[in-house]
C-alpha cells in the first residue's frame, strides 16, 4: 500500500506534502456532490442553482465544472450544465451481480409485453432498492420509472429485497402510492442467495393473482439466464493450465 512516504529521486526520503491527501479528498468529494446534484436535478442546471444546493462557493463550482467539463462527465450548454456522457458510459459498467442486467434484459422486456407493467429489477444497496434494469409501461407519466431511481424499503420491491420469502409474491395495494399497485419476487441465484427484486407496477384496478403469476414466471426465467451465463463464463486462467 501505498502511504506516501518513500526514496526521492536524489536519494533522500521524501514526504507528501502535508494536506494534500485531504485537499484530494475535498476535491473529489466536491466533484461528486456536483454529480449527484445533477443527477437529482435531471436537467440541465445552472453555477448558481448547483452552488446552493451542494453548498460550495460559485467559484469553486466553476472550477470544477471545467475540470468535470473536460473529462466528459459533465457538458455544459451556453451557461447551464448537466450529466455527460462519460458519466454514463462508466455507470453501465457496473454490474451489481455478474451477468444480472444482461440476463434481465429479455425477461423484464416479455413481462411489459404481456402485463402493461411498469417493470424494474432492484438491488440492495445504502438502505435501499436501487433500479438497475427498468422497463416503462402503463403508469407513464403518473409514476416513471428509470434505471437509478431508488425505492423505499417498505415498499414491495424493498420487502422482496429484505429476507427469504416463500409462498408468493409481495402485493402492494395502493399502500404506498395511491392509484398504484405492485406485484414483487425475489430473484435467487441457482443456489438460493437473494441478488435483486423483480417488480411489476400497474394501475389501480387491475387484477394483481394475474400479475403475481406473471412476475413469478419472470423470476424463474430469470434465475434460468443467471445459471446459463455462470455456466458461460471462462474458468480462470489458473485452473486452464496443465
């Protein structure tokens, strides 16, 4: 690891300049509170309005808009700014479970089809549901659903999240959002641990027996692709030599 000191080039041992880690560290987090601010925002967003809400002198937000600017992570528009594309490009990358959201992609787009749902796939991550995979479905507008959005954990995907269930699925009936109702499993990995919550969302009045049945099918499709992409993927090289 490395702890900042060692040999300098002319032989003596050197020292890192004393704040700097922490000046990094400030740095860093600064440019992270621009992002999210951004990223709460969902629109393009002014100096002002970003040094308000992150609590960081307008100067400073200029700075780090520029240097943000610069790398792709952010792009700026006349004088307002929003989430670049390098941003994006960085967060499909992530995979909250090896092969999750690619085995999701065709189930998830079957259970639209044939529910109207609006359908998500969650993880558990910081105390709550976060969508990694989203299908939009019959509640647009009334309730969009996005990959990044996060749900409580009180709510049918959270409780799907949470602990093994058996015997059905988790039914919301308008209980957290009114004009909403909600159908929700876990998705297990074939050897039964807890990866993600499958989620289906209709309006009011639909008849959630049919939805539940739907959403339960998925999940086994689900956990089907997930065993078939672990059987794909490549042993390590380790265990490939003689």
């Amino acid at each position: 690891m490395d702890t900042g000191t060692g040999p300098r080039a002319d032989g003596a041992e050197g020292t890192a300049a004393p704040g700097r880690a922490e000046r990094g560290r400030g740095v860093l987090e600064g440019a992270f509170a621009l992002l999210e601010a951004l990223r709460r925002n969902g629109d393009e967003t002014g100096v002002t309005e970003l040094a308000r809400a992150c609590g960081v002198p307008k100067g400073s937000v200029h700075r780090l808009l520029d240097q943000l600017v610069a790398v792709g992570a952010v792009e700026r528009r006349d004088s307002r700014y929003r989430v670049g594309p390098q941003l994006y490009r960085l967060g499909q990358a992530w995979e909250p479970h090896p092969g999750l959201r690619t085995a999701a992609r065709l189930p998830l787009q079957h259970l639209r089809a044939v529910t109207g749902a609006s359908v998500v796939l969650t993880v558990m991550r910081d105390d709550m549901a976060i969508t990694v995979s989203s299908v939009p479905g019959d509640l647009e507008p009334l309730l969009p659903v996005r990959d990044g959005i996060a749900f409580r954990l009180d709510t049918a995907a959270g409780t799907a999240l949470k602990g093994p269930l058996r015997g059905g699925a988790v039914l919301d009936r308008e209980d957290v959002m009114d004009g909403v109702c909600c159908a929700a499993l876990p998705v297990r990995t074939p050897d039964g641990r807890t990866v993600a919550a499958l989620a289906a969302l209709v309006p009011a009045g639909r008849g959630l027996d049919a939805l539940a049945r739907a959403v339960a099918g998925t999940g086994a499709a689900l956990t089907r692709a997930l065993a078939r992409s672990g059987q794909r993927r490549p042993l390590p090289a380790a265990v490939l030599l003689p």
